[in-house]
C-alpha cells in the first residue's frame, strides 16, 4: 500500500510540469496514450480486493452512463473517483452498494464481488449490503432525530446490540471513531440538525461505521463545507482507512491527491485511468487524464 503523500498541487506548477513531462517522455519514447483511446490504463486490479468490478455497465433508459468499467477496491485503502462533471463518478460510486435501484429507469449489467460475493445478484438483499458498504452524501442528512438515536437507529434495525448498556457503548465508539464524540457527548439528545455542517457529516460518518461497515462511499462529501471542517473530515479518512476501505468522489484534485492511495479518472462514462495517486497526478499515462489534470479540459 503507497503512503498518503503531501501534495501541493498548483495548475500553472503542473503545466509546467506537464510540458516537462512531455519532453522527458518523448527522449524516453513512452508515448501518452492519445486521447481517442478508451481502455482503461493502470492498474484497475489489486491483491486481495474487498471489491471487484467487472464489466460494470451503467444505463439510464436508453442512454449509457458508464460504459464497461472494471475497477477493484482494496483493504484499507482510500479511491479518489475524478473526472468532469457527468462523467458518471456518482453513478458508478452507486453501484456498489446497490443505491442505482432506487433510480427509476436506471439498469446495471456485469459483476460487482464483495467478499467473494456478487452483488448484483437478483436474491442479494440490499439492506445488510447497505450496512456493509455505506454512504455518506455531499450534503450532510442526519435522520430528524437525536444525535443518540442517529446512530443508534442502524444498530437496533440490525439487531447489533444485546441491550440498552450494548447500545450506549457502539453509539459512544461510533461517536469516538468519527472524532465527534468530545463535542457532542453532553447533549446526546438533541437533534443531529442542530450540529455544524462539518459535525453533521462527521455523525452521518459515525452512523455508517455504526452498523460495521466494510466499505465507506463519499460522494463529495466535503464540498459544503469550510476549509478547516474539510480538513478534520479529510484526517477522519485516513484514519478510519485503517479499519475500512474508502471511495470518495472528488472535484478536488488537491483532495484527492492528499488522502487516496489510488485515483480513478473517469470520462464520459469511460475510466480513462486508474493508478497510484502519485503517478496518476506526477506522471499520467493518457492524454485525457493528463487535459484534466492540468487544467485544459472539465
Ligand atoms: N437519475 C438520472 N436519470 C437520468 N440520467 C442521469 C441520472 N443521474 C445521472 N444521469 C446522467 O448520467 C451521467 C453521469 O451522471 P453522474 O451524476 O454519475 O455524474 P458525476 O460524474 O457524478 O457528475 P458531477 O460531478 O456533476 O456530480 C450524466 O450524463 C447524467 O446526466
Ligand atoms: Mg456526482
């Protein structure tokens, strides 16, 4: 597993850096692959996956979203998903835990294994595949209820706590996992909406990890919120990859390159590439990542 690496990321530094690129790759002659080309370049497949896309086709009605992708995911590592908008990151970040269902119109093909186990399979049934693979949106939604019963909600339905005293003890570590539990450990009966933007992310996080997830999806899960609620829910992830395997979607490419391990660049419903963060920003091996990396196109 790479290291999470400090990354400055400056679009007139890189685009400099881009044209030197070119130069040192065209003495080397390893030739970028051209912007037509729509394989997926990189490596989209991992030792021991907690995920395994293959062949994921993504329709709405008549008009396909995301076209042939194979991607896995690993243990205990964070994927940034980027790429212009539409390009279909949410799209296929639904996928993996079944939300594209709830679409009307919307029709996945191929296979997605989750522990060995394919998820798209008619009889899989979606509300422990849910506590499994969790979600967390772009705009914080806590339940209309206490802080308390926000997280303690999924335990109940789930049958995850023998008693009250059981329940109290995954609601406070929940709490504690999502780096909430200090603020709000005195007034765990109030309302979850009652809370900051950055804190409500943070217990919709808690409310994941809750019910013992696997894997964590985040939708652009800082976009509402301020530099320095961005950076606790940006340390959160590095932390709780330690436990669990991250996807996050990402219009930030400075996000991205300070928490992922792998990013995924998506365009037009293609993945274009996928590697090591490091290379995929330092040393991008298609054209269309390269565009978008450096500013020229979405
Ligand atoms: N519910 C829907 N019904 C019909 N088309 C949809 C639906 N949701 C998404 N699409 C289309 O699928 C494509 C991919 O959309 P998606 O929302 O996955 O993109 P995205 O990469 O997440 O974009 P953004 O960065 O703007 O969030 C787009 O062309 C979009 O218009
Ligand atoms: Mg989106």
């Amino acid at each position: 597993m790479s290291v999470v690496f400090e990354s400055r990321f400056s679009f007139t530094s890189e685009r400099r850096k881009g044209e030197r690129r070119r130069q040192s790759r065209a003495s080397a002659s390893t030739a970028i692959v051209p912007r037509e080309e729509r394989q997926t370049v990189g490596a989209a497949a991992v030792e021991n996956p907690r995920i395994r896309c293959m062949d994921v086709n993504v329709y709405y009605g008549s008009k396909q979203a995301i076209k042939n992708v194979s991607l896995d995911i690993g243990s205990h590592e964070i994927v940034a998903m980027i790429g212009p908008s539409g390009c279909g990151k949410s799209t296929f970040l639904r996928c993996l835990n079944r939300m594209n269902d709830t679409i009307d119109n919307c029709r996945v093909t191929g296979d997605i294994f989750l522990d060995g186990q394919n998820i798209n399979e008619q009889s899989i049934d979606v509300v422990p595949l849910r506590a499994k693979v969790g979600m967390v949106f772009q705009k914080p939604n806590p339940f209309p209820k206490s802080i308390y019963e926000n997280i303690a909600f999924g335990p109940r339905i789930h049958g995850l706590a023998q008693d009250k005293t059981d329940l109290d003890e995954i609601v406070a570590t929940s709490l504690q996992s999502a780096g909430l539990w200090n603020e709000v450990k005195d007034q765990l009966d109030q309302p979850g909406t009652s809370l900051s933007g950055g804190q409500q992310q943070r217990l919709c996080i808690a409310r994941a990890i809750a019910v013992n997830p696997e894997v964590i999806l985040m939708d652009e899960p800082c976009s509402a919120l301020d530099p320095i609620a961005t950076a606790v829910i940006e340390n959160l992830m590095i932390e709780l990859c330690a436990e669990y395997s991250i996807v996050i979607v990402t219009h930030s490419m400075q996000q991205a390159a300070r928490v992922s391990h792998r990013t995924a660049y998506f365009h037009l419903g293609d993945l274009i590439e996928v590697g090591a963060t490091e290379h995929v920003f330092m040393r991008p091996m298609h054209q269309l990542t390269e565009d978008y990396i450096t500013g020229r196109f979405g």
